[in-house]
C-alpha cells in the first residue's frame, strides 16, 4: 500500500501546493485542504505494483477454454488466483495439466442468467468472448452476449472487468461491421458501469500457440517478426486507408499478462489500452 501512495504522490513535480491525501473505503482519492477543491490531483499513468494478489481474488476467465482464453487462465494460475471459466462447451478440448485447477462452467452468454451462478464470490471478470460469423451473428457474440455479462458482473458487484476488444482496422472495420459494431457497443457498456474498474484491451493480430483440435498451431512463425518490425513503424499506422495495416501483432502471452493485471490491480487505470499500450505493460517487471 506504501508503494502505491508513494506512485501516486510523484506524479506532479511542481505541484502548487502540498496535498493530503486520503483513500476513501472505496480507494478513491480524497483531497482533505478544503481551500482548493478546483485544482484535481493529475494522476499520470499508474506504473504498476507487481505484488502477487491477494488470495482472496477470484478470477471468472469468460471463454477460458479459447486461445486468448487458455493463456488468461494460466496466467492467473501462475500468479496465485483462483481461477474459473464459463463457454458453452466447459471444458472441452483442453487437456493440459493447468486445466485442472479451473473450476470449468458451461453456459451461453447470449441467454439470459447463464451466468449468475458463475460470478458467486468473483471479484474480477476478464471476458475473450468474441467470433467471426455473418453480420448478425458476430453482433451478438461480441457485442450482445458480451454487454449480458458486463451487466450481471456489474449488478453482483464484481470489482474489475476486463474485455478483449480489438483495435480499428480502418477498410477492414467496414468489411466486418457487425464485429466492429458489437466490439465498440461492448465497449460503451463497459465504461459506463465499470467507470473506475472497467478495461478494454485492443490488440491487433494476436499471435502464439493455437489448440485447434489436437493440434497446436504456431501462429507466432508468423507474427512474432512480423511484431518485431513493426513495433518500430508506429507512425505508419496514422496513414489513411492503409495505416491500420501496420498495426504491429502482439504476443498472446503478452494480452494475457496485461489482462490479469489489468484485472487484480486496483491502481490499473481504467479506460482503453492499444496494442502499444498493451506492449509497455507486458514489460514492466
Ligand atoms: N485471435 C486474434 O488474433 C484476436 C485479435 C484481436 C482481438 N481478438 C479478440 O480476443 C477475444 C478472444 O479471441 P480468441 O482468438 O481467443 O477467440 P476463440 O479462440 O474463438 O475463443 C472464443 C471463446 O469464446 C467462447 N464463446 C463464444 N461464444 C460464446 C457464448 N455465446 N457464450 C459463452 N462463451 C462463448 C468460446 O467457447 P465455446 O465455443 O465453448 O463457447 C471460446 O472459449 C475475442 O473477443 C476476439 O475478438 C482476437
């Protein structure tokens, strides 16, 4: 707690005059000098505490037998959570030792309730519970089924939620406008009723080893270089039309790190993350 008052103490070097500063119950910032309440306290972006969570967090992964999914979960196991997943098929086609230690559920998001069970006790949701399909269809698995669970989290007053977005894609956006349109209704949803413990991460392509079926698929052959030189083009990405291209493909192990983080760490500012965003914290120790 030490570190996190004193991050958040040497965020303005000239600060006008010295503050004290109180947590509320709730951790939000209380200024106690009643002269000044029209001069906010800027909080620059947190540096994270890489202290191993609590034992009393308990982590829901929705979609946890997926890829983004299957790496959440194990880097929730290895940071000491407790750890559970609901999709429509449990468990499925997961076989690795790790998955034992997931209480697996199953149940679809797109119908109303299947989820109340699931959250007794949870105190933080990541969801990677998205798809490809028609227009329609891929309205409602990322947007609609998604907004269910951010609204039954929300209404069992789950702390922390995590969603894996994705980022814009410029032409390819209109190609696939029911991804992007349920992607970004999801979004809005979260923000308003998670204001303080809501985050979305947007990769682009995410790239490492994919089950599919009984084989592991190497993606990263692919996208690790492809990470490697575009990481370097950032200002290529804000050239019309074909800029979105260059949007550098990001480790699935990485997502998944800032995912839990992002999830268990109360000083993780709330709000948006791009893929770049997404590099920098995977990062930090
Ligand atoms: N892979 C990428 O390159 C990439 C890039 C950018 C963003 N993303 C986003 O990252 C997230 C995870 O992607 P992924 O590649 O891991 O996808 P994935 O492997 O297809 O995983 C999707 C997961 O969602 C579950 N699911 C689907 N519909 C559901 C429903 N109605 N109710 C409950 N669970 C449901 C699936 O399990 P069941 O089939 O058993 O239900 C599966 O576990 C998605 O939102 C995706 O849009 C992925």
């Amino acid at each position: 707690m030490r570190a996190i008052i004193s991050r958040l103490l040497h965020t303005e070097s000239s600060l006008p005059r010295l503050y004290t500063v109180a947590f509320s119950r709730n951790g939000r910032l209380l200024s106690t000098d009643s002269n000044k309440v029209d001069e906010p306290l800027k909080v620059q972006e947190a540096e994270t505490v890489d202290v191993p969570p609590p034992p009393t967090e308990k982590l829901l992964v929705l979609g946890g037998n997926g890829f983004v999914g299957s790496h959440v979960c194990q880097e929730a196991l290895n940071r000491g959570l407790s750890v559970s997943s609901l999709s429509r098929s449990g468990r499925s086609s997961v076989h690795d030792s790790w998955a034992n230690s997931v209480v697996w559920h199953q149940g679809n998001l797109l119908s109303s309730d299947s989820l109340k069970d699931s959250l007794n006790g949870v105190t933080a949701v990541i969801s990677c519970v998205g798809g490809f399909g028609s227009n329609s269809y891929m309205y409602k698995i990322n947007g609609t089924a998604n907004i269910n669970a951010i609204r039954s989290a929300a209404e069992q007053g789950v702390k922390r939620f995590v969603y894996i977005s994705a980022a814009d894609f410029g032409l390819v956006n209109y190609l696939l406008q029911g991804y992007y349109e349920g992607k970004r209704a999801a979004e809005t949803e979260l923000l308003t009723r998670f204001p303080y413990g809501g985050v979305i991460l947007r990769p682009g392509f995410i790239h490492g080893t994919r089950q599919v079926g009984s084989m592991k698929l190497p993606l990263g052959v692919i996208g690790a270089p492809l990470e490697m030189i575009l990481q370097h083009a950032k200002p290529l990405d804000r050239v019309p039309l074909v800029g979105p291209l260059f949007i550098p493909p990001v480790n699935v192990t990485s997502v998944a790190k800032v995912a839990v983080r992002a999830a268990t760490d109360p000083v993780f500012p709330p709000g948006i993350i791009d893929v770049y965003g997404i590099q920098r914290y995977s990062q930090q120790k």
